[in-house]
C-alpha cells in the first residue's frame, strides 16, 4: 500500500486507510506550524506509515520536508517512470508548441535500446520527419525495424552539434558534454524535466486529494492498475517549468 501524506488542521491526525483516486492509500497528516514542530510532526508521520507497512508515499506540492520521512525508511514516490512512459507524447506536445511539430528534428539518447526508450523513438518516428537517436549499441537492429516496418528513417549516432540542434532533445542517460539549444527532458535519475501538466479521466480528477503532487499519485494510479495506458494525457507544462 501507498501512503498519502497531506497538510492537516486537525489536532491528532492520526494514520487511516482510505480511497484517493479510487486507490486505496494510508493517510495521514501533518499540522502546520514552527519548523522545528513541522519536523517533529513529519517524523511521527513517518513512523506512522511505518507501523503500517507503508514504504513509498506521495506528498504534497513543494512540501519540502521529505527528508525526515526518508530517513525512516519512508521514501517519495518518483513520478519518472510514468514521464518515461509519457515521454513521445509530452515531446509532441513540446513540438505542438512551435506550430509545425512534424518537421523539427528531435533526438534521443541513452545507455541503450531499453523498453522505454524504444517505444517513444518508435512513436517519435511515426510523427516526426528527423528522429536522431544516439545509444552506444543496439540502434542499428531499431532502426532496420522502424525503416521496414514503418519506412521511418532514423539517423544514427549523429555529430554532437546535431544533438545540440534538435528542437527537444529527450535523455534517457546524462549527455553533460552536450549543450543543446531547443528543449531538453532529462528522464534519469537525478535529472530534473519540467513538471507536465497532466490531463485524466473526469472521472479520477474528482477523486483526487487536494493539494497532491499530480505526478506522483499519477504515477500511483497507472502502477496499481486504476490508470490505464492512454489515460493519461499531456496537456502542456507547469507555469514556470
């Protein structure tokens, strides 16, 4: 089970299961106050969600406070898988942006031709004219696939400055040497992609807890199986991102 951790008014919170989304989450909140009462309040909330087998939690927006729960064995819940997952929509999305999505060359780059990667190159190249993807093996046997299947071309390895030329430039894996002009989504661990706007079911939207990190009881919602794929739509990037 997930947990939920939610800013409260009440004085004795306390730590009960719950529907958030249509998925069944251990709740429990944490009172406002002076920094120092904040994080004695996070840490009984995080011990809380221990008693209860409660290892991953979704907290809210900008909480900042993470730490005292990670260091009691609770940790935030990541939203990249479902931005990997999401990754060749939110790239045409990005594109929509520029008024001719389908003629701006994009590129892709990773470790190698995992799950994820090969998905969203297979996507990009059914909608855009110039997909470059740079993997140190496997591009070649992708790329003989997507040529006779689809007859999409697919430019491999491509010179660094084309890499730095493409209009969004999606990083499976950390390219520091690269410093590309147009749009970059870093989908690794560490890296940090602007936070989507995301678009689901009426439906769920209703249900969702106020004040929530989106992505992150998202993300919840696909990996139960409340959310399926294609469910979840890009609808652009937050103010600011």
């Amino acid at each position: 089970m997930f947990g939920l951790v939610e800013w409260t008014g009440e004085r004795h919170p306390g730590c009960r299961t719950a529907a958030a989304g249509g998925c069944r989450v251990c709740r429990v909140g944490v009172r406002r106050g002076p920094e120092w009462l904040v994080r004695r309040r996070c840490a009984a909330a995080a011990r809380e969600l221990r008693r209860a087998g409660v290892t991953r939690a979704v907290f809210p927006e900008d909480f900042g406070r993470t730490g005292e729960f990670l260091r009691r064995g609770v940790e935030e819940v990541s939203p990249l898988p479902l931005y990997r997952e999401l990754a060749a929509p939110w790239v045409r999305s990005l594109l929509a942006q520029h008024g001719a999505p389908s003629a701006l060359p994009v590129a892709v780059c990773g470790d190698r031709p995992g799950p994820e990667l090969t998905r969203t190159v297979t996507e990009l190249a059914l909608h855009s004219r110039y997909v470059l993807l740079d993997v140190p093996w496997g591009g070649e046997k992708l790329a003989r696939q997507l040529r006779r299947e689809y007859g999409a071309p697919v430019l491999l390895r491509p010179e660094a400055e084309r890499l730095e030329e493409a209009a969004v430039l999606v990083l499976f894996a950390p390219r520091d040497a690269l410093r590309p002009r147009g749009m970059t989504l870093p989908l690794y661990e560490g890296g940090e992609p602007p936070e989507p706007l995301l678009r689901l079911p009426p439906a769920v939207e209703e249900s969702l807890p106020e004040g929530c990190c989106r992505p992150q009881m998202a993300w919840v919602l696909r990996e139960t199986g409340i959310l399926r794929p294609g469910q979840i739509e890009i609808a652009g990037n937050r103010a600011g991102a």
